[in-house]
C-alpha cells in the first residue's frame, strides 16, 4: 500500500514538473548575519552570499524555486576584543512563491544548510573553529522580490530565520542562525509564456 501511494505521488510530481516551465538563473548579493540566542555582546556581521537557482513555474501566478547558495555567516561580538566569527555554509532553499502579474511576488520555503567552513578572526590571527558548531543546519525564510517585466534581471529581500541549535555543545545553551539578505538575480532564456 505504501509502495504504491509513493509511487502515485512520484507519478504526480513527475506530471507537474514535466508540464511546467523551467528557468535557471544566477543570484548574488549582501547578507546582514547574526547568531541568535544564549550570547551576549554579539553584533550583526556583513557578508555575501552567491549561487544558482530554478524556477519551475506551475501557473502564471505560483512556481517553485530551489536554490544552491555559498553563504557567509556568522557574527560578530566585541567585548574587550573584537572577534568576528565567519561561518560558511551552502545552503539549499526550496522556495514557493505567489508571483501578480506586475513582477513583484512573495515567497516562502524550507532551508537545509551545511556548514563547510568556520573561523573566529581577532587581532590579526585566525583559528578554525568548525568544531564548535554542528555540520546542518536548518531553518524558515520569508522574502519579498520583483522580476523585470521582459527581463531576466530582478531583486529580492529575504529573512531567514535558524530553526536548530548550531552550537556542537552539551546543556540547554542554544544559538541559531539569522540572515537578512538582499541582492540581484538574473534568469537566462526568454520569460515563459502566461497560462
């Protein structure tokens, strides 16, 4: 019975993506970053964030984009030195958005992320701190964007919000993930017919 819901579910999907229209794109931009939680004298830390996306569109108003995205992270807390704590990860979106007929469209979705770099920078050294923090994350984002009208070219605002402990430690202390990023995308190919 299982097997065969899945498998009806499978055939489903493959029916929508099949009829849908597909676009692929770049993206780029800055990210405002911090670590939320159990951490005092912490301060939003800039970064960038680039990658490539999808955009899969089911009709002309709703379509679905998965995204893989370098990301820099983290945050920085300055007490009696400044440390900046530089967290890289690639993350992996899947946002649904509702698209009016103006270029300006909301989106929502899912985010699973993995950490591939961490180091704390103070007065001039480095260290690898990767140990301190757990490999995945995940989290929810909420964004707002407008796509040029005959054009591949658009922006976006989008907040993300951690959902998991990243700190790799024993006890109830517990910091998450918070990014605010803005920037440009571009989608190559000619804009898809409306339904």
């Amino acid at each position: 019975m299982k097997k065969s819901l899945l498998l009806i579910v499978c055939a489903v999907a493959i029916a929508t993506i099949s009829q849908a229209q597909v676009r692929f794109g770049f993206k780029g931009g800055v990210n405002l970053a911090n670590i939320n939680g159990d951490i005092e004298g912490n301060k939003q830390k800039v970064g960038y964030y680039a990658g490539a996306q999808a955009k899969i569109s089911v009709s002309s108003a709703f379509s679905i984009q998965p995204e893989l995205v370098y990301s820099n992270q983290g945050t920085k807390i300055e007490e009696d030195v400044t440390v900046d704590f530089n967290l890289n990860y690639l993350n992996l979106p899947v946002m649904f958005q509702y698209n009016t007929p103006f270029g300006l469209y909301a989106e929502t979705g899912p985010q699973i992320s993995y950490l591939i770099g961490a180091k704390a920078k103070a007065e001039g050294e480095s260290a690898d701190v990767k140990e301190m923090f757990k490999s995945v994350d995940y989290g929810w984002a909420l964004g707002l964007g407008y796509q040029m009208q005959g054009s591949g070219l658009g922006l976006s605002a989008r907040y993300t919000i951690g959902l998991a402990k990243i700190n790799d430690s024993e006890g109830e202390q517990k910091i998450t993930n918070g990014v605010i990023q803005v920037g440009f995308h571009y989608f190559l190919g000619r804009k898809p017919a409306k339904d």
